[in-house]
C-alpha cells in the first residue's frame, strides 16, 4: 500500500467513525408520535416529558418507558420546535 492509499484509507476510516458517532434520528411525525408529542409539549409551553401514544392522542395507550430511539425521536421534536421558535402565544 502506498503513502497515498494509506491516507486515503484513514480518512476513510476516520470519517467512518465520525458518522457513527453522530446519531440519526429517523422520525415519525404521526399524530401521537414521540416526535409529535414532544414538538406539541413545547408548542404548548408544557415541561419536557418523553412518551407518546400507540394510536391516536390522548383515546390510546400511552408509552413513558420509551426506547432510545423513541427518546432521540421526542427530543427532535420539542428540538426542532425550539429552534423554530414555534410556541403558542397564549395571550
């Protein structure tokens, strides 16, 4: 191997490692997702609090003991709606 491939192959590898550190959030924004729930708690001003529901919101089940994957999903929402500064005025 070369000087030149062996740098091609570290870099290669360092940009590897670097993607997996950094985790992708695969969302699903249905109504009563984590993703949704989390977006609607702070639209509404209401406190960090990861669950969702397996149907529609608030007539299904509720989940609060969720995955990591669930987890990364409502903070991507409360998240996004943060840097959006999408929040309900209430007055």
């Amino acid at each position: 191997m070369t000087i030149l491939e062996n740098d091609a192959a570290l870099a290669a590898q360092d940009a590897a490692e670097a993607a997996a550190r950094v985790p992708t959030v695969v969302t699903t924004k249905r109504h009563g997702s984590p993703f949704d729930r989390g977006s609607a708690d702070y639209y509404y001003g209401r406190a960090y609090r990861p669950h969702y529901f397996v149907g529609a919101t608030y007539s299904s089940a509720e989940v609060t003991d969720l995955t990591a994957q669930e987890l990364a999903e409502y903070r991507a929402g409360w998240e996004e709606a943060d840097r959006y500064g999408d929040q309900k005025d209430w007055g």
